[in-house]
C-alpha cells in the first residue's frame, strides 16, 4: 500500500492496480518522490504514476520472483526431494494466465491460472501446453540473463579504464 498526501493524487485514493507490481518498485518510488535520481542498476520503476490515476503504456504483464527454500521444509529437502543445500532455488514467472515454475534441480512446473486457479494441475509435461512452457521457459531465461549480476552497469571497458556510460568519462582508471 503506498499513499500519496499531495493534492496530484487524491483523486486516486483507494484505487486498486491490477497491473503487475513488485518489491523492486519500492525504492525507485521513493527515490523519484523525494526528487532523487533513480540509480541506472535499479531493476523496478517507480509506481508514482498509479498514485495519479495514470498506467503507464509501457508496464510490465508479468511478474518475477525467486524464492531459497533451503531452510524450508526441514528433512524434506534431503530425504524426500533428495536435493542438496545448493540446489533449493527457484525461480517463477507468472502473468494473469500462466505461472511457469524453474527449479535448480526438480522438474518444472506450469500452471494455466485461468482454467486452475487453485494450481492443483501441473501443465508442463502436457503436450497441449508444450509450446506455452517453451515461451515461458524463454522468458524466464531472457529475464535471468537481462537482470544478471549487474554490479558494472553503465560501465564499459577501455584502455583507459572503466567508461560511465552515460557520460563517456574515465570512472576508474586501470593500474
């Protein structure tokens, strides 16, 4: 929940956004509230514009998210899933129709949320749904790879030293 005092925005107080948000959309939010420069290596966008009654065109139709479960399920980990430490992570992209589920070492699974809103039924080995687990699968390794460490963005190699690219200045210089 997010409230914005300012006159701009009382005529959308109590509005509910259907589009697909995220945590990552919090800070970026703030910053851009208080005035402040949004970082080029923040992932979310700011959701000012939902405060002001305004979708932007350009919004995300899907939402991400990853999810540790190694300290999850006690002994189930090993015993019954007979997974390692290392390999407890998943990744999950879902927008209003599907949820494609990718685990490090386990099947995947995929959900058709608008025929099984419960997800009771896992779609991914049917071969009806075979081209839709592929899409999704793609999307979810696009997604991976586009937001991939990115703790040198904006940065380029020179034999300088590393480029802010926004500037095309020396940031470091190379010993």
């Amino acid at each position: 929940m997010i409230h914005d005092p300012s006159p701009a925005a009382a005529g959308s107080r109590g509005r509910i956004v259907d589009q697909c948000t995220e945590t990552i959309d919090v800070m970026p939010t703030i910053l851009t509230w208080i005035g402040a420069e949004v970082p080029c290596a923040c992932d979310g966008r700011s959701l000012l514009s939902f405060l002001h009654g305004e979708t932007p065109a350009d919004w995300r139709t899907e939402v991400h998210y990853e999810f540790d479960f190694r300290t999850s399920f006690g002994s189930a980990r090993q015993n019954i899933l007979n997974l390692q430490v290392d390999q407890c992570g998943l990744a999950v992209i879902q927008d209003t129709r599907y949820k494609y589920v990718h685990f490090d070492a386990l099947p995947p699974l995929f959900f058709d949320l608008e025929a099984d809103p419960g997800q009771f039924h896992n779609r991914a080995c049917d071969p009806a749904y075979a081209p839709r687990v592929l899409e999704y699968a793609q999307k979810m390794l696009s997604w991976r790879l586009h937001y991939a460490d990115r703790t040198l963005t904006g940065y380029s190699a020179s034999p300088e030293g590393l480029l802010d690219r926004r500037f095309g200045k020396v940031a470091l210089v190379a010993e």
